[in-house]
C-alpha cells in the first residue's frame, strides 16, 4: 500500500508542477504579448539590417522539451565566476542590427533593461561599447575600431531609446513577427542586389530548426537562365558544405575580393558561383598569415577571363590547349584551374572533377556539413593555436550535431522569393537543448 501511496503522490506532484508551469507560461505569453511590440519602435529609420531574437521562445521550448521530451539538460562543472550585473532582462526580446557611419559599419543591441543603474555601470566599466537607457528601455553601441566620434555614437543610442514613429521596412516587419519565431531577420538589401527586401524567421520543431522567409526579386535583374557548368559531387566520404549563388550580393563580392588579394589571386568581380568547401588552410604567405579556403568550386564572370590574368605568370603551369587542366599557386598551395567557357573558370584542389551542364533555377543553395567552415588545418603557430582555441572547438561541436543542413531559395512567378531551409539534429535531440548547451558553454 505504501508504494502505490508513493506513486499516487509522486504522479500528484509531477501534474501540479506541469500545471504550474502552463499557467506560468500561459501568463508569460499574456505580457510578451502586450510588450512584443515595444523594442522594435525604437529601430532607427537608417537601418537596413536587424536581427530580432525571441528568448522568451527559447525559454518556453526549452521547460517544454524538459517536461514532454524527457530531454536530460546537463551542465559540466566549472570554475565559479562572477557574472557581471549587467541589468538587462535576458528573458525579453533583443534586437541586433548595423548602421553605418562615415563608411564604417557598427553593430548595436537594443534590450529590455531592468535595473537602469546597473547598466549604465555595466556600460561604463566596459570601453569598447556606449549606451543609454530610457523608460526600460537600452541601447548599447559596439563602437568601430577606425573611428573616434565618441560623440556621435553617444548620441545615436541616446535617440535609440526615444520611441521613433517612421513606418520604416524594418519596423513594419518586425511588427508582424510571428510570435513563435526563435529570431526575424528583415534585410532591405542594395540597389544592385538580386533579392532585396528579406523576411526570415527560424522556428524550433522537436529536433529541427526551420528556416522561412520571403524577399523580392530585384526587377532590374534578370535570372540566369542559361545552361552552366557545374561539378559532380565528390564520391568520397570527404566532409563538405556545397554553395551555389545565381547572384552574388556585393557584399559578398566585396568580401571576397579582399581575401583573393591577400593570397595573389587576382580575379574580377564573381557574378555567380556553384562551391564545395572542404576546410581552411591557415598559411605564412610573403610574411603574413593568410586563410586559404579548400575548396572546388565553378565561378562566373560578366566579362571574358583568361587563366593567364588570375596571378603572376612564374605562378602558372602553361598548358598545350588554352582549356586544358593546369596548375596554379594560391597563396603558396597547389590548385588547378580549367577554362570551361569564355566566362567560366574551375578553381580547385581535385585535379580531375566531373563536371555536367545544367540550368537551375535556385538563387541560393546550400547542403551539407557546416563544421567545415572551422575545419583548420596549418602548421604554423597561429593554426596550431586557432585549432585548440575553445571558441572554435565549441562551435564546431555544435556544427557537427547537425545531422542535416540544407538552404534553397527560388523565384516565384510573381516576383516574390521563397526561402527554406533546416537544420536536423539527431533524431532524439531536441533543437532547443542543443542551442542551450552551446550558449552555456560560452558563459
């Protein structure tokens, strides 16, 4: 009799704590509902990209997974530390977004703020950043490395505390968020970017994270509807993340050009492209450390390219035919190159891909093992440091959790842009338990 007594109450006890804990979140999603539309009034209207990250959501899955999942949650222990008193509510929405200044690019954050003094503290004892906060309401500014107008950017959070009415893309969108989104990001895009106007929101599902967005084709573009070269997938069991774009924003394209300089490379503007990554190769090249990414990849120009214009001539291999495979020195590595067509280039380590020609439709697309991306490798100090760095291992643990990554966007017939995408973990995991054991790893 005493174990059934036992068990009456054990099973007594466990549905009153799931009660208390629906009515706690019940309650919960009453006031967010009522708050949910207060930070993003404060965005300012020069903004053109903003994240908008729901911890309350990640709180909500995280009881729920523990309580219906039977989800085991286990922090390793560790040397105690002080956290500092930073007064910000980390149960309320954040919002994370760029501006620009004098054509220096800075990050800011936009928070709940629940003891005022004791972020005005926080912020003070911490010099790389200012803030003020207003009525609950904070802004913090990660100030630029290449810019001293300390004043401006007082200012600027100062005015990011006051309620702004402008019925701008980003505050109009971040009032539709739907209010299971983990995070909605809105990108206004350039002038001369081929999807502008980016609505994306991240949901968790068991042990899924779903990506769903939408944009708006850039009616000044056209899509490319020509047959290209492409690259067969490597039938070995390498590990890769392959990417293929049908335009490339500038940004990107700004981003690369920096990083072919710096390894000798000298190529114009990419229009689009169709990558496998394989790693990064961390090097000592004319006395500066570069990142040479490993890879094979198809690359496509506006104009005419020659092989003979990517790099000095001592550099080369000369082949007997202009479209012959020959070798190349990136950066001190051994590649090969291969001129499909007037305006196509195959740049890689494989000696002797497979190649096919296709027309695709998608604008962008991604598949496989994102950890491939901190797959560091390099003999000199800094490599040998960078692989042991635990930043880079953490998130590389987290990286290789995923069972499944795959990301398509495709244009609609109505000029819309439709964007999906997931990320799977094992099939027993759940998504949110796997964000939070990589967040503590980091506190």
């Amino acid at each position: 009799m005493s174990n059934s007594s036992n068990k009456r109450n054990q099973i007594a006890r466990s549905i009153l704590f799931l009660g208390v804990m629906i009515t706690l979140l019940f309650i919960g999603f009453l006031v967010n509902s009522k708050e949910r539309a207060v930070l993003h009034h404060h965005v300012p209207s020069s903004v053109t990209f903003a994240t908008k990250i729901n911890n309350r959501e990640l709180i909500k899955r995280v009881v729920f997974d523990i309580l219906f999942m039977r989800e085991k949650f286990e922090i390793k222990p560790r040397e105690k530390t002080d956290l500092p008193e930073t007064g910000i509510r980390i149960d309320k929405e954040i919002i994370f977004f760029l501006d620009k200044h004098e054509d220096n690019v800075f990050s800011s954050f936009l928070l709940h703020v629940a003891n005022e003094h004791n972020f005005r503290e926080f912020v003070e004892n911490n010099k790389q950043v200012v803030g003020a906060v207003n009525n609950g309401i904070g802004c913090v500014v990660v100030l630029p490395d290449k810019d001293t107008s300390m004043q401006y950017f007082q200012k600027f959070a100062q005015d990011a505390t006051i309620r702004n009415t402008d019925r701008t893309k980003t505050r109009i969108n971040f009032s539709a968020t739907n209010i299971n989104a983990l995070f909605h990001v809105f990108w206004e895009g350039n002038q001369s970017d081929f999807v502008q106007d980016i609505s994306l929101e991240a949901f968790v599902e068991k042990n899924k994270i779903i990506f769903d967005g939408v944009g708006v084709k850039n009616p000044t573009i056209d899509l490319d509807t020509n047959s290209r070269f492409y690259i067969e997938q490597n039938a070995t069991n390498r590990d890769f993340l392959e990417l293929r774009t049908s335009s490339l924003p500038d940004t990107i394209n700004q981003y690369l050009q920096k990083i072919v300089r710096q390894i000798g490379l000298k190529i114009p503007e990419i229009h689009s492209e169709q990558m496998f990554l394989y790693g990064i190769d961390i090097a000592e090249y004319q006395n500066r450390t570069v990142f040479i990414p490993q890879f094979d990849g198809v690359f496509r120009f506006l104009d005419t390219i020659k092989v003979e214009d990517l790099t000095n001539t001592d550099t080369i291999e000369k082949p007997r035919e202009e479209n012959e495979m020959q070798s190349i020195s990136i950066g001190g590595k051994n590649f090969f190159v291969k001129k499909l067509s007037e305006n196509e280039l195959y740049i890689g380590r494989n000696d002797n891909p497979i190649f096919y020609q296709k027309t695709i439709s998608n604008i962008v697309y991604a598949n496989g093992n994102p950890s491939v991306l901190l797959n560091l490798s390099g003999n000199s100090f800094f490599a040998q440091l960078a692989q042991v760095l635990p930043p880079v291992q953490n998130t590389r643990q987290f990286l290789d959790s995923f069972e499944k990554f795959i990301w398509t966007s495709e244009v609609e017939e109505n000029g819309k842009v439709k964007i999906n995408g997931h990320i799977e973990f094992r099939e027993k995991s759940a998504a949110s338990m796997e964000i939070i054991r990589f967040l503590t790893k980091f506190s």
